[in-house]
C-alpha cells in the first residue's frame, strides 16, 4: 500500500529555533509537496519539487526552505521558527506523468507544529 | 492563478439527509477538479476526480460530483449521508503540467448526526 510517511505527529519548538520537518515515500515517485492547513484558510502549497534536487516556490515561501537530496525524502526547514507558523503541516507525493499515480495526491498523516 | 472557493464552511445533517457542497473556482485554462475528504484523524484522500468526459463523476463511497463549466462549478453530492460521512471535505483544482500542482479551498466540515 502507499504510504507517505511523516517523522513526527507532534512537535513544540520555540520562537526563533530552526526546525526540521521530514516525510518519506516509498512509492518511488516523483513528485513531492509541503501544504500547511490551517482552519478556515484550508490547505495552502508551500514548495514542491518534481525531481531530486529541484524545488519550486508555493503560494507561501516566505519563512521555509526544502531539501530534496534523495528521491524518497523530502524535507522542510523553518529556518526560524516564529508563532505565525504554528499549524499542521502536510506532504503530499505524485507519482510518474502518465500513471495513474500522476492524477492524484497522496498524503502523509500531518505533523501539527507549536511554535511558542 | 488558479482559486477555489468552497461557500459552507460548517454543515450539519442528520442521517439520510440529502448532502450538497458547493465548489466554485477561477481559472481560464483547462483544469482538473478534485474533492479530498478528511476522515477524523486520518490523512487527506481522494474522493472522485474529474479530468474530462462525462461532467458527472463518481467516487467512493456514494458520492459524486458535476462538472458545469459554464458555472466554474464542481459541487459535490450524495443522496444519503451517513455518520460515518462526518469529515472535512476539500475541493480542489490543478492545471496539469506533468503532475497536479493543486489549489485548495477552504474545506466543509459536515457534521452528520445519527
């Protein structure tokens, strides 16, 4: 079965630490993607990257990096942690251009994220 | 740019109850439109999806959607809604360029009783 796996499920960190978020696919895909959800304002793209060691800007940047140095890993990095950043953070992976694996999204369970 | 306003941000049905969510989005190319659903606790997944061809689609567990391009609407339906369907419901849009880059809305969180 597909599993986008996410390293924590929970995480306290404190104004100004750099925080390390990580999530892992075995499904050999291509595709990797940050999303924040916050309620009422949904799911927001944050970076994505389509192939090892290429990443693109989201809708909201601003205050995150990526870093692909592996197929399967796919990491995002708040370099600074503020409270404005507090919230549940979703990676999501896609599969090759022309499978079925390529239509859809698959998620990993969220790692919500308190920035005190 | 692509956006996707979704109109009930809470819904609440009692069992059988007929469900309809509205989706709305804004783009000016051909696009793909998605709903995602959200159990409680449990990660985002594919409800039904629509690409091209028949506007009205179907997806698991008894729901579907239409397609009416000249609405920009892709609204979601079920006839019956059972307890279980209680979740978090996303509409979603994306412009193929070698994988689905998708735009969200805000999510519907339907509340059902039993």
């Amino acid at each position: 079965d597909v599993k986008v796996t996410q390293s924590s499920r929970y995480l306290v960190k404190r104004t100004g630490e750099k925080v390390f978020l990580e999530c892992v696919q075995d499904m050999d895909h291509e595709n990797m993607f940050w999303y924040r959800q916050d309620p009422g304002l949904g799911l927001r793209l944050i970076y994505f990257s389509y192939d090892v060691k290429m990443k693109e800007k989201g809708d909201i940047p601003e205050g995150y990096s990526v870093s692909r140095e592996k197929k399967e890993r796919f990491s995002l990095i708040l370099e600074s942690a503020s409270t404005n950043q507090t919230s549940m953070y979703l990676c999501a992976s896609s599969g090759t251009a022309g499978s079925s694996a390529n239509e859809k999204l698959f998620f990993g369970s969220g790692t919500q994220l308190s920035v005190l | 740019a692509q956006s996707v306003s979704q109109h009930n941000h809470h819904v609440i049905l009692s069992e059988a109850a007929s469900l309809e969510l509205g989706c709305n989005y804004s783009y000016g190319g051909t696009v793909n439109l998605f709903w995602y659903v959200q159990y409680p606790g449990q990660h985002l997944q594919l409800l039904l999806k629509y690409f091209s061809g028949d506007p009205l689609v179907k997806g698991i567990k008894g729901f579907e959607a239409e397609f009416i391009k000249s609405k920009f609407s892709f609204n979601l339906r079920k006839p019956s809604v059972q307890w279980s369907d209680t979740a978090e419901y996303f509409c979603a849009v994306g412009a193929y360029t070698g994988f689905q880059k998708l735009v969200f809305g805000t999510g519907t969180r339907l509340l059902v009783s039993p």
